[in-house]
C-alpha cells in the first residue's frame, strides 16, 4: 500500500489547517491515499478540545507583540506551541486499516517518535496516563489527533531544536510538574532536520505497513486517483 507524503515546511498554522481539511475530505471520498503531510510553524499556540485558557501564562496583548497567534482547534489534548525547530506531522490516515482503533493509532504514533530516537541513542517512552513521548519527565513530542468519518487529521509535533523558552508562555498539555525537551538539548549538538526527517518517514512506513512511500506536492491532490 502506499503513503503520499507533503512537505511543506514554514507553513502559517492557518493555511496548514485548510490544507489538512481538504486532504481529510479527499481521503473520505477515497480520492487519494493515507498521506503523511510533514511542516513546521511560525510561532503558534494552539488550545485543543480538553484544553484551558487558564494554561495560558501571559496575556494574549503580550503574545501579540511578538506575533504569536492563540488558535482554538478542535484536535485532543490541551494547550501546545509550535514554532520553527519542529517537525510536525498531520497524518490523513484511514482508520479502517487499524481496525478504527484509536488507542492503537495514537500507540503506533509513540512508537515511530520511540523507535526513530533510538537512532539517537535516546532512551524515550512513555508515561502511564499522559499522552505523548517523553525522555524522563520531559516531553519531546506531543500528540493531539482528532478523526471524522473514521480518518485521521491533526498528530504531532518532534522538538528537534526549537526555543524551548516558548513553553514557559504556557503549561504545556496542561501538565505543570514534568518539563519539554528537544533532541538537540539532549544531544548537546545541530541536529539536520532532513536527516530527522528521513528517519522518520522510514519508520512512519515501517510502523503502520506503507510498502512504497510517493511525495506529492499540494497541486496535485486529488489528480493523481487512487492506487492498491
């Protein structure tokens, strides 16, 4: 089976969100493939369905003199931020494949980040209630889905090395006694964000049974039709 891939990195959250919604549509109508759009935000803070505004630590008048947007969405989880220095990824993924069984969709997503840390000798797991991918007491990648009709859109975010120092504008995922970290801060060095982002689409695929990966570019959804 094959995964479309869509790389378009930089993305504002606004356009990334309509361009979700029209790959959601596409693959409700069985018009293109699961696909695995991969980008990175401008700064963002974005507050899920279970989220609180009281997990907001500053003012909205004091984000916007820095150009960060607040953005409610209908996605799980509570508040998050995104900025430059992540990879983040919006699989469009029919759940039909997995049995409609979220609770192993959002566990195949863990082990990806999981096993694609491992390449870093980075001991990474989980934490019983919490969703999300963690080093300790540290979350390296937070994950926040939502599905209609049985296809996924939203996912996550991969601290590759972004300005930690954006977190502390919240209390991120709600959660106020466990911190964030990145892949650069525990490797003390750049880390290429292509090189990540190769290891990732590999174990993306390995993960949940993709034989063939295809990148496509936005102009041509819904062209290219549907294959086995």
């Amino acid at each position: 089976m094959q995964l479309n891939l869509l790389k378009s990195y930089g993305m504002d959250y606004r356009q990334a969100y309509q361009l979700q919604r029209e790959l959601l549509t596409l693959r409700q109508k069985g018009e293109i493939e699961d696909t695995l759009f991969l980008t990175s935000h401008p700064h963002v803070i974005t507050i899920g369905r279970a989220g609180s505004r009281d997990n907001l630590l500053v003012s909205e008048a004091f984000l916007q003199t820095r150009r960060i947007e607040v953005v409610p969405i209908e996605r799980g989880g509570d508040i998050t931020y995104h900025g430059p220095g992540q990879i983040v990824g919006y699989p469009i993924l029919d759940l039909g494949r997995l049995g409609k069984d979220l609770h192993l969709y959002v566990y195949k997503l863990e082990q990806m980040i999981i096993d694609l840390l491992k390449e870093y000798e980075v001991n990474a797991g989980r934490i019983e209630g919490l969703t999300g991918v963690w080093v300790g007491n540290e979350k390296i990648t937070a994950i926040g889905i939502a599905v209609s009709k049985w296809v996924t859109w939203h996912g996550f975010a991969l601290n590759i090395a972004p300005s930690l120092s954006y977190f502390n504008y919240i209390i991120p995922c709600g959660i106020s006694d466990k911190g964030v970290t990145s892949l650069q801060k525990i490797l003390g060095r750049e880390i290429s964000n292509e090189e990540v982002e190769r290891k990732l689409i590999e174990k993306f695929r390995h993960q949940f049974g993709y034989s063939r990966v295809e990148e496509i570019k936005a102009g041509m959804l819904g062209k290219e039709g549907k294959s086995a």
